[in-house]
C-alpha cells in the first residue's frame, strides 16, 4: 500500500472513531470503558497520522 493509501485509510478509520465516540456520549447511560477504548484508538491513529505524513 502505497503511503498516501495508508494515510487515507487512517483518516478513515480516525473519522468513523470519532462517530462512534459521539454517538456513545448521546446516550444516555455512555459506556465509560468503551468511550476510553474509543478515544485512546482515535489518539494512536492521530499519531501515526502525524509521523506518516511528516516523513
């Protein structure tokens, strides 16, 4: 995969995370465990993000 595919797959996947942390917090009781899972995958792909297209 080519480095500007794997970006725009990142970004994707960073997208849909942040989707589903907001749909998370509209509910009522939210998932306080899963809302961390959710935050702490969306910050490991902003990271990889940055170190990807700064190389």
């Amino acid at each position: 995969m080519s480095l500007q595919g794997r970006i725009s797959e990142l970004a994707n996947k960073h997208r849909k995370l942040d989707q589903k942390i907001e749909e998370e917090e509209k509910r009522p009781a939210a998932d306080t465990l899963r809302l961390k899972d959710l935050k702490r995958r969306k910050l490991k792909i902003k990271e990889e993000l940055r170190w990807l297209e700064a190389s």
